[in-house]
DNA sequence: TATATATACCTATCGTAGCTATGTATTTTA
DNA sequence: TAAAATACATAGCTACGATAGGTATATATA
C-alpha cells in the first residue's frame, strides 16, 4: 500500500490548529471536523487520529478530561502551552515547505 | 530521530520536476540542484536521493544512461512518459492538499 | 420488539519512505 | 602529497499514516 504523498505531519497540524480554534474538543468530533475543514480532501479515520492523540497527550502537547455526556463518556483534548507552541513550530514548517516547493515547481 | 515534518514524497516531487525542466541529470548534480532550487530549504543528503532514484527507475518512472564524464561514470536519469504522467499525478496532489490544509488553517 | 445505524472509544499490525551513517573510488585543489 | 570535491552505493533505523478489527451504548427504523 502506497503512502500518500504530503501527509506527514499533517493530521497533527489540523488537530493542533483544531484545538486552537474550539478550545475543546473529543476524538469523535475532531474525526469529522478535518473532513469539515478541509473539504474532505483530508479525511481521516478513528485509527489514525485517536493513537495521535494519546501520543500528543503523552508528550504534554495536549491536556485530556473525561467527561460523561449522553451518558456515554467522552474523552476532550485542549492545548497546553507547549502544544501553542508546537502548533506555531508546525505552522512556520509547512508554510517554509510549501514556499519552498512551490518555487521549486512555478520558476 | 523524529521525522521532519511534510516532507513525504517532496523528494520524489523534485526530482521529477526537475528532470522535467533538464532533461537529463546525474544524481549528484540532483542532489546540488534541489538545494539550489529551493534556496536551500529542502536539503537532501545522497543516502536519501541515490535510492529514489533506484526506485523510480525500477517502477518504470526514470530511464538511465551510463556515460563517462571526466574520466568517472556518471549515471544520468531521465523522465520516462510514465514519469511525465506521475509529475503530473504528484503536482496535481501537492495542489489539493496545500489548498486543503492552507485552508484549514485559515488563510 | 428486534435490528440496524450512529456515536464514541480503542488497539494491533504493516508498509513506506525519509534520515543517518558509512563505504568505495577517482579527480582536483591546496 | 594530503585534503577536498566529485560520484556512486547500501545498511539500518524510525516515525507515522493506513488498514482492519474490536467493544459498548444510544438512537432510529422496520
């Protein structure tokens, strides 16, 4: 199975930009908000984006709080400080590779 | 060591486009053209772009040609009509996806 | 009432592909 | 004549997105 090309980092990029935006929010409803906000052309499933959580929670780029609702219980991710910063690191990084490329291809 | 971000198949993206602009290059002039190209921005060692270019080849996408050159072999790499159509292919989805995400964060 | 669908979470496994490090050999420069 | 540049090559590592599959509850439908 081919990996897609210009992927990397970009799941991650979406969710921190995401969180940044709505302060709050659970795996389920971040699943569908990429679709959302990217015309579908980034659509990605529970299996990538709930392991990226736990990873990014782990590193302290996200902070986590169970919550009952519906009475089912929800798992919601917001940024810490690290993550705001992480979310601008990465910003500033795709921003120089897509200049970058784009020169390369537009000469 | 983490993977720098956003960089797959830009490797390959540049390579392609490049052999689109000259026609035929060998692999040690690639790996100078694409900091060149890019204004150092994208960087890539000869560990990285050496087995590409095994690779495309392999699939068909690279023909080569061995030519002596100042007393050295050279392996020059040129676009196949198949690499012509993956350039297309790769371009076509670094668009997408660079609207995709420019979008999404809100440009 | 039974059941299908939507919600909400989770994990295991895989393949790709870029990165580092290292090696060989020749030619050119200091 | 030593060092640097040229030119090729491969081995091993790691990260990470993709697929597939699994659990459980709530709601809509037949």
């Amino acid at each position: 199975m081919p990996n897609p090309p210009f992927m990397t980092g970009v799941p991650e990029l979406l969710i921190l930009n995401l969180l940044r935006e709505r302060e709050e929010m659970y795996g389920y409803e971040i699943v569908a908000a990429i679709g959302d906000a990217t015309g579908q052309t980034v659509s990605l499933k529970e299996g990538v984006v709930y392991p990226l959580l736990h990873g990014l929670e782990q590193d302290g780029v996200l902070k986590t709080q169970r919550r009952p609702a519906n009475g089912r219980t929800r798992v919601y991710y917001a940024l810490t400080s690290k993550g705001v910063r992480r979310l601008f690191e990465l910003t500033d990084e795709w921003r120089r590779l897509q200049r970058a490329v784009t020169r390369a291809l537009g000469g």
